[in-house]
C-alpha cells in the first residue's frame, strides 16, 4: 500500500499520526509536489479528481481520499488501538468530537490561510480575505470553548485518545504555520497540547 | 430515544432519511424553533454547546450531534440495510465519497443561503456576500462533476444505496429551497435524483 501526500501539510500528518498511533509502519509515501501545482495535473486527478492529498493506493490498486476516510479503513483493518470508538455510543461521540474539532478549529485556520494570507501562488485561486480574517475569529474562538471542554478531562472525546485529538492537535500545528500560538491563559488546552504532543506519534 | 430537531432543515432531514433507510421507526421528535433563535438559549446549549440540529438524546440521557455522527450511531445498533459500507474497501469509499458530498455540494448550498441570502434575522449573525456567491458557483460546478460521475452508475458510491446519496439529495433540496434546480442538461444527474427520490425515504 502507498500514500500519495505532501508531507509536512497537515492533512497528510493527520493520516501519519493515525498511522504512528496504530503501529503501521509498512506504508510506502510518494511526493506530490503541491506548492508547484502537481495536484492539478492529470497524472494525479486521475487518482483523485478533487485534487486533494493524502490519497490511499490500496494493494488491489485502488484509490481513497479524504483524510478521515483513510483514517477509517486502517481502523478497520487494524483496530487496536481504536481511536475511532470500540461501541456504537463511543464511536458516535468520538465522530461527534472531531467534525466538531474539524469545523471549528481545523477548517477555520485552513480558510484563514487559504483565504487570508496573500502571495500563495499555485496554492489559491481565489481569496476572500475578509472572510479569511473571519476565520482568524472563529479559530481564536473555537480554542476558547475547547479549553472549557478540557476542563477536568485528558482527551476530547471521552477517556481515551482518539482521531479527534489528532484533528486538533494539526489544526494548532496548521496555526503555528500562521505564527499563532494557544494563548497561554488557556491552561486546560495548554496542559492538553503538553500531554498529546510528546506523544511519539506528534512527530510523525 | 429522541431527536431534537427542526422539522424541514435539511440537517435533520438527513437523519429522518437514514432512519427511514433502516426502517427504524421508533424515534420520537421534538422540536426545536430555530428560526427564531431557540438553539441559541441555555436549554438547546446544554444539549449541544455548538447549537446545531438534530441531537440524538439516547436511552441513557447522553447527546450526540452532528449529522454524520447520528447516522454513524444507528447503522452500528442496526446494521442492515448497511448505508456506510460493510467491508473497510466499502466504508472508506463510502466515507469518501459522503465526504466530497457534503464538502463541494452540501456546504457550498449551505454556505451560499447563510452568506449570500439577505434578510435571514436570528438565524445568521455574519454575513460575506460574495462569499455567499462564490459558493453558489462552487455548488454549480460540483453538479456538473457529480453529473460526469454518475455516467453509468446507479448510486454516488459503488453499487448501493449509501449516506452518500442521502447527502446529496438533501443538498439539492436545499438548493430547490433557494430556488435552484438541477439543469437539464446534467442527464446522469437528472436520472439518478429521479431515482433516488421515488424511494419512501424521500419524503422523510
């Protein structure tokens, strides 16, 4: 199996983080070199025509994308640890957490720089900075209400670490990209963003 | 068990789709008057801090929200007919393709009513026209690809009915609900929404 990715974007270091967490190291990487544009290119569209990275080449010769679906079928495949659920009730508030974690804090910083930050080439099409500013807020706001939910807890969803520790943890890498720090009055995410990345898999 | 819910919202008409899939029709309902501001006020808030509808209120008094996170709940408690996949190859396809669903069409159509439709009252604090805009071109141009790969497919993802058609459907209806059909010319489109709607679950 392989990966087509661009690594050091935070798409593709969530699937490795998903990846070093469940012990699976025998997967191959291949660049795709984004900055310069090569995700527009046919060679690529051809293994995913929304032009998106990471992308999951399975052994049969098949295609995956989207992040989150990559993240499901190594947890299918190999499911210890789980870090999408092991009950119907922990898999539906795990899932909860991270879209939750993903709206808030992953897409909004992602518009912020995609939309907000000029001089992005090949990157961006189209910008509309007031709405990349926008994002900025809802980011800054999003890591408010996150520290409150920590409050007295280790992970965000439920007792143990999940995929939507891991969606937070590369939006606020994705935001120090941006040169945004966590505001260090948010004690109970500071104490979080400590504990999960010197976790091996932070590194990834 | 209960949802919470506003009746006629295309995120709550998700959940009624996927339940009546399932044929599961011992859900009760309660309302929730969003138009006029009541998934703001402490009561919804402590049901769900993120204020959105439906939230699923199971047998032992917890909440789960998000659309995708609700139907992940009932398909693990009542597993046929399978709508996200019964093999991991199966599931990450179908996460995928819900996925590229709810980002180019459900979103876009969403993001086009909340931004770029005046006059919306309790219901949008914010608004960035030409974002709006942006995205009612963004939702033109997902069609067209959805039309170019439905050429020979009966369903969005593999050979079953899935979540991801469930997606879509109700992405177009809110698209109808701002006065936005499909063009006729987007023949595999056409014939496969045809399809889909004559199914019961349509009137959900």
């Amino acid at each position: 199996m392989k990966i087509h990715e661009y690594n050091g974007f935070p798409g593709p270091r969530r699937v490795r983080m998903f990846l070093a967490e469940k012990g699976i190291d025998s997967i191959e990487f291949e660049q795709v070199d984004v900055p310069a544009g090569e995700h527009r290119k046919d060679t690529f569209l051809s293994k995913n025509p929304y032009g998106t990275v990471p992308v999951l080449e399975t052994a049969d010769g098949q295609y995956i994308s989207e992040t989150v679906a990559i993240c499901r079928y190594f947890e299918d495949v190999h499911p210890e640890p789980a870090l999408m659920g092991d009950t119907p009730q922990k898999k539906a508030e795990i899932e909860m957490w991270q879209r939750r974690v993903e709206q808030t804090m992953y897409d909004t910083i992602a518009t912020y720089f995609h939309q907000g930050t000029p001089g992005l080439g090949e990157l961006e099409t189209y910008q509309n900075a007031e709405w990349g500013h926008k994002n900025k807020e809802r980011y800054e706001d999003a890591l408010i209400r996150m520290d409150q939910h920590l409050e007295g807890k280790q992970y965000i969803a439920g007792d143990a670490y999940s995929v939507a520790d891991i969606t937070a943890l590369c939006a606020i890498g994705y935001a120090g990209f941006v040169n945004m720090a966590i505001p260090p009055e948010l004690e109970n995410l500071t104490r979080w963003h400590s504990d999960v990345s010197s976790r091996p898999s932070a590194a990834a």
